[in-house]
C-alpha cells in the first residue's frame, strides 16, 4: 500500500509541471493578438458567416478537450494513452506556434509605431511558447516515465553530460522535466545545442525546428520590433 502511495505521488507531482507548461502554453497563446492566431486561415468569402474570433474559441476549446485526458491517463498510469494524448496535444500546439510565427512574418509589413508594443509583446510570447512547446516534446521523445521499455533497452535521444560523469550518485540519474526545459531554453537562446547533444534523427530535427524558429522570432521580429520604435 504504502509503494502503491508514493508510486501515486511521483506521477502525480511530475504531472504537476506537465499540466503546468500545457496550461500555460494555451494561456498565452489565447492572449496573442488575434491578427496571428490560427482564425486567420478561415477563408475570407466565409468570415461573414465564420468570424475570426468564433474560430480562434473553437480551436481554444478543441486544446482544452485534448488536454484533459493527459491527467488522468497519467494519474492511472496508462503510459501508451498518455504518449498518445500528448503527441495529439503537441501536434496542435506545435501547428499554432507554425501558424503565430508565419503571421508575425506576414504582419511586418504593415507594422507602425503605435503596433510597436503589441508586436514586441507578441514576440516575447511566441518565443516563450517555442521553448515549453519544445520542452515538452523533449521530454515526452526521451524520458523514462514514458517508454514502452526500460532505459537500458531503449537507446537515449539526447546525450546529457551526467551520464559520463564517473561520480557516483550519478549511476543512476535520470533526467526530468526541467532538464528538458533547459535543453529548451538553450536551444533558442543559442540556436543549437551547448551541454546536451542530440543523439538519433529525431532529435536532430526537433532541434532544428526550434533553432529556426528562435532565429525567427529572436532575431528578425525582435529586430523589426525594435526598429519600429527608433
């Protein structure tokens, strides 16, 4: 009972930063103008019948319900369904940071001073989303609570550099969250790795995405942004 207990508490608090980083990936993206959000794809012979905004609460809702079921999968220790919810989560999430950073592109053009603070705002959150979007990916790509088999049959995806560390109370360490949350962070701060190296295909493309998307937003619309204000 009392293994039964604390194996409950560990998923349950690591859930916790889960849902956390979800929830406030879906909070900012439904804070972000609504010039750059996925409602700009309705076609513009049907925004009299379908607003901009009527889709934008649709697709608000449609995360929320995939979001939902992440919990409690996890809470009843169903790994297979919890990989399964968040790849559908990320892929959705993932698609609007696509869509937010193609618009911001788009939008430079007819920027003035006065959309100047909108547009650095705008900025800060698309880049902010890039790193808990791709943290999340890392994470759910690589750490242990959530593959089909233990560590020492499934090769790693990223080479983080405790591994070769010789100290002991390092044999058995694993990475979590805020691991992956760094790996993140540097990776659109830097535009690649620094300490953790991606190790198969899929990592490699992972954080190539997210480098081209930090060198997007940190580095052409932070520059445009800040232009505007001169």
């Amino acid at each position: 009972m009392e293994t039964l207990r604390k194996s409950f508490l560990s998923r349950g608090n690591l859930t916790v930063w889960i849902l956390i980083a979800l929830g406030l990936i879906i909070l900012m993206q439904n804070t972000l103008s609504e010039e750059i959000r996925v409602g700009q794809f309705v076609p513009r012979n049907v925004r009299g019948v379908l607003q901009v905004a009527l889709t934008n609460q649709i697709w608000f809702t449609l995360k929320l319900l995939v979001f939902a079921p992440i919990a409690v999968f996890w809470l009843l220790n169903r790994r297979r369904q919890v990989r399964r919810a968040l790849h559908v989560s990320l892929g959705l999430l993932t698609f609007e940071l696509l869509t937010s950073v193609s618009f911001l592109v788009i939008t430079l053009a007819d920027d003035t001073s006065r959309q100047a603070v909108g547009l650095i705002r705008d900025t800060i959150s698309v880049a902010l989303i890039n790193i808990l979007v791709f943290s999340l990916w890392y994470w759910v790509t690589d750490a242990e609570p959530l593959l089909d088999l233990p560590r020492a049959h499934q090769p790693n995806e990223w080479l983080f550099p405790q591994y070769s560390l010789a100290y002991k109370k390092f044999e058995t360490w694993e990475p979590n969250y805020f691991d992956y949350l760094f790996l993140a962070f540097t990776t659109t701060t830097a535009f690649g790795p620094t300490d953790t190296l991606p190790l198969s295909r899929r990592a490699k493309v992972l954080m190539m995405l997210q480098a081209l998307l930090s060198l997007v937003i940190i580095v052409v619309l932070a520059g445009r942004a800040l232009s505007i204000l001169r």
